[in-house]
C-alpha cells in the first residue's frame, strides 16, 4: 500500500520544538540539539542551513513581485505604431511618448557607441514621420540615451524598462520581426 505524503508546517520551529521538548519530558534533549534534529529531518543541514534558505526565499518573494502592468496604456501606446511596428505619429500625451521611446529604445544596439547619422538612420527604420532629432532629443531627455557633448557620439542607456515598457518592447518586437521576416522574403 503506498502512503500519501502528509505536509507538516510549523509557524515558528522554536515553538515546536518546545512543545516536542514537553511532551519529551527528562529524555529530551537540548534545545538546539533539539532545532538541529528537526532541520535535518527537513532536510537541512543544520537549523542555521535552514534560517539561511528561508531567509534567502523570502527576501527573492520580495524581489520578484512585480507591479502589475497598465495593459491599457500598453495599448494606447501600442495604438501609435502600425502593423509593421513603425512609430505612425508623434503622440500627444506625455506618458504614451515616454513608452513609445523605450520601444525605440530597444531597436537601438546595446553596448555601441553611435554616430548621429548611424542613430538617425536607425530611428528612420522605426518611424515614419521623418523626425529623428526630436526622438534623439527626448530620448536623451528621458534619460534613455546619452551622447558626447559636441553631439557625436551617442549611446543607449542600459537600464531595465518599467513594466508597461517591457510589455510593449514585446508587442513591437514581434510586430518587427515578422516586418522583418517579409523583408527577407521580397
């Protein structure tokens, strides 16, 4: 007959272990031989083995909740670009400028430096208004590129996008490659 593993929790291991004392009575041992029996039985090496790990659990818990994403302004964003994710139009609001750089952002090559032609020509390839001074401006502004004083040499900040950037960067990416892809084939 197979058994069914049966979960044990335990709020507080000290607690337990005095409680298993008790009922131990004279033949229990030492408390902290006592934690130690316990981890190991957990599967720890010892009870401070054990603090580590959970220690290390709660604190990447922490770390990993992300804010959930406005998928609406991911949208309105996302509304700006056509099919073939080229940017259609300037956007007027603020905050939809603001996303559409980051995925402007994401066509530009991490780690380069950049000439401002070479910049321009790549930011031609993702719009179609024909205006790259004021996306390398606002970009530059954002906080997104940075550039020589004299203006020649131009760089992509390395730094992680906000949640609704992340998801539109993924939205466009895809929308490029199959641009991409229909390239290749014509």
């Amino acid at each position: 007959m197979t058994k069914t593993p049966l979960p044990l929790h335990a709020d507080d291991l000290t607690l337990f272990a005095k409680s298993l004392s008790r009922q131990l009575g004279v033949a229990s041992p030492s408390h902290l031989v006592l934690l130690n029996m316990i981890a190991r039985a957990a599967g720890f090496q010892n009870v401070q083995h054990m603090r580590s790990v959970t220690a290390a659990q709660r604190r990447l818990e922490v770390q990993s909740h992300k804010p959930p994403v406005d998928m609406r302004s991911v949208e309105r964003a996302l509304f700006q670009f056509d099919n073939t994710g080229r940017l259609r139009q300037w956007p007027s609001k603020r905050s939809v400028q603001t996303l559409a750089l980051w995925a402007l952002w994401a066509a530009l090559p991490a780690g380069d430096t950049l000439h401002e032609r070479d910049v321009n020509e790549r930011l031609n390839r993702e719009h179609l208004f024909s205006d790259p001074a004021t996306l390398r401006r606002c970009m530059i502004s954002c906080g997104l590129l940075t550039r020589q004083n004299d203006g020649t040499d131009y760089k992509r900040v390395e730094q992680a996008p906000p949640a609704e950037a992340e998801a539109l960067i993924r939205a466009v990416t895809t929308l490029r490659r199959v641009r991409r892809e229909n390239e290749v084939l014509n």
